[in-house]
C-alpha cells in the first residue's frame, strides 16, 4: 500500500507527550485555543489525506505514524490523542476554503456559474470519503463536531449573503426572496445527502442529486435574465448536461419543460 512521505521534524527537542495530566495540562499553557496544535502543516495535511482515503475512525494513531512515516514520539510532541487529532485536520481543511477568500477568488464570475461551480465541488466531496468523515466525527468526535458546525455555519452564511446580493447586482436572482429561508432549505437538503445513513432511502446517487438541487435552487430564485443564463450555460456545457442526465431525470428534473412555471422549488 503506498504511504505519504512526510518529514519527520528531527532535533525539534520536544519530548512525547502522551495521555498524562501534567503533559495535557502543559500542552494547554503553552499552546491555548491553537486549532492545528502546533502541529507542521504538512504533517496535518497528510493526516487529512489519510482520513479522506482510508475513513476516519478507520485510521488509529499508529496507522497515522506508519502511513506518514514518523514516529509516535513526533506525533505525540504534538497531539495528545485522536480527538486533537480530528480537531487539528478538519480545521485545517476549513482553513483551504475560508470565506473571505472564497468571496475574494469569485468576485469576476457570474452568480448562476458560481452557484453551478459550488454544486459540482460538493458533488466531487460526495464521490469520495468526506461524507464518512463528517458522520464518524459526528458519532465519534461529539465536541469537535459541534466546534466544525458552528464555523461552518458562519462560513456559509457569509458567501450565501454574498451570492444573493451579487446575484441582485447582476439582475440574476429575484429580490423578492426569503434569502433565510432559502440558505436554511438548501442547508437542510445538503445535510440530509451528506448523512450516509440516508444513502439507502435514495434512488439515485447522492452526488447526483446534489446537482439537481443546486439547478432547482438557482430555478427558486432566479429571475427571466437567471433562467436564461442557467439555460444558456447548460447548452454550452453538454458535459454538464450528460452527467446528471447519465441518471433519470425523472427525480429532482434538471431540465422542465419549456410550459411549466418558471419559479418553482
């Protein structure tokens, strides 16, 4: 099985500091609120790397050592156990998609593509072990689920505040909208098809469906000029078109007819 190689941080001088009060009483003094623990970030990132290929719960602190190819004692200078572990590597993984900068990297691309863009990056994370990552941190890791949550709600609340007023901005989206309600039924959707104990009640792939409620939710908001431009999209991106059609249109339709109304949800 082929392992990442990372650096193994020698002469760093710091001693291992296990499971023992006084060791985890010290690390807090010296390190207070740090979310990756002082961690390098290469060695985090392969960490994450490990969580998203082999299952979180899956992968024990010894297999992090084997596949990373340092010692317990680097590992332990500094996480004191698997929960700071799981703390350490979904804040970092947070960490590559803040807000500000996703807002500051998307400004010059229009709403309707934008939204489309976010659909088949979530679509993508569904396709491998994110899914099973979020649910065993949920079951497993209760305290660090909650911390992750309540970043990731501010995070969406931020670019969803975003899209809507460059959506007003543009012309694309209405502006008579619940923009509340809209971000919470959105929410709902996708936190019911990243739950994989939800996967055998659905028909379809939930990486499909999540780009049919993306289509649907841009369909809810969007005025003529949205729709039109969502159309024109779609006919200019067949591989778009394929993909999701690859599965019966029947459930969740990405494309209605031409006669049916034109806001729907």
């Amino acid at each position: 099985m082929k392992t990442a190689s990372v650096s193994e941080n020698r002469g760093s001088g710091k001693p291992p500091r296990g499971n023992r009060p006084e060791e985890t009483a010290q690390k807090e003094t010296a390190q207070p609120n740090l979310p990756f623990h002082g961690a390098p970030m290469e060695i985090v990132k392969g960490i994450s790397d490990i969580f998203l290929r082999y299952g979180l719960r899956s992968s024990s602190m010894d297999d992090i050592c084997t596949h990373l190819k340092i010692s317990k004692k680097t590992l332990y200078s500094y996480f004191s156990n698997k929960d700071e572990v799981v703390e350490a590597v979904m804040f970092y993984r947070r960490s590559q998609f803040r807000a500000e900068e996703i807002i500051k990297q998307t400004q010059d691309i229009p709403s309707v593509q934008l939204v489309l863009g976010i659909a088949e990056n979530i679509s993508g994370s569904f396709k491998s072990l994110w899914p099973i990552n979020i649910f065993d941190m949920k079951k497993y890791h209760p305290a660090i689920y909650e911390k992750i949550t309540q970043q990731d709600n501010s995070h969406i609340d931020r670019c969803m505040q975003f899209l809507f007023r460059k959506g007003w901005k543009e012309g694309m989206f209405r502006k008579d909208i619940d923009t509340e309600m809209q971000t919470e039924i959105l929410n709902m959707q996708i936190s019911y098809l990243a739950d994989p104990e939800n996967w055998p009640k659905l028909k379809h792939p939930a990486h499909i469906i999540v780009l049919h409620v993306f289509v649907n939710f841009i369909r809810s908001i969007a005025t003529p000029a949205g729709i039109a431009e969502l159309e024109k999209f779609i006919d200019d991106n067949p591989e778009k078109k394929a993909k999701v059609e690859a599965s019966s249109t029947e459930f969740h339709p990405l494309f209605r007819p031409a006669d049916m109304e034109e806001h729907t949800f």
